[in-house]
C-alpha cells in the first residue's frame, strides 16, 4: 500500500468514518472512499471489520519481530 493507503488504515483502525477521514486527511470522503476501494482490493477483503483487524495483526507481527 502506497502511504497515503496507510495512514487512512490507520483511521479506519481508530473508527473514523469516510469524512472524518477526508476532514483529518484534507480529502474529499469519495477520495477516502476510492482509497479504501484500492486497499480492499489489494487486501483481499471486503469490510472496514476486517481492514481493522489485518491492520491490528501486521501491528503485532511488526512488534514481534
């Protein structure tokens, strides 16, 4: 995932919702939305449930390694 891929991860981690995200980021929610699109795609996944949870793993394996 390219940076800015990350760092809206990272938000939908803390439960920021599309605009909050836009509002932080300076970014429009349907930008937030096509960036989530991308990181779903690449991720194989299909829910923001599931975006936090693979964000929160690589966190851990991050930290034990």
């Amino acid at each position: 995932m390219v940076v800015l891929e990350h760092t809206v991860a990272d938000l939908v981690t803390e439960g920021l919702s599309n605009p909050q995200i836009g509002e932080r980021l300076y970014i429009s929610h349907r930008t937030v939305q096509s960036h989530l699109a991308h990181i779903f795609a690449k991720l194989n996944i299909s829910s923001r449930a599931q975006l936090a949870a693979e964000v929160t793993r690589r966190r851990r394996d991050e930290m034990d390694q």
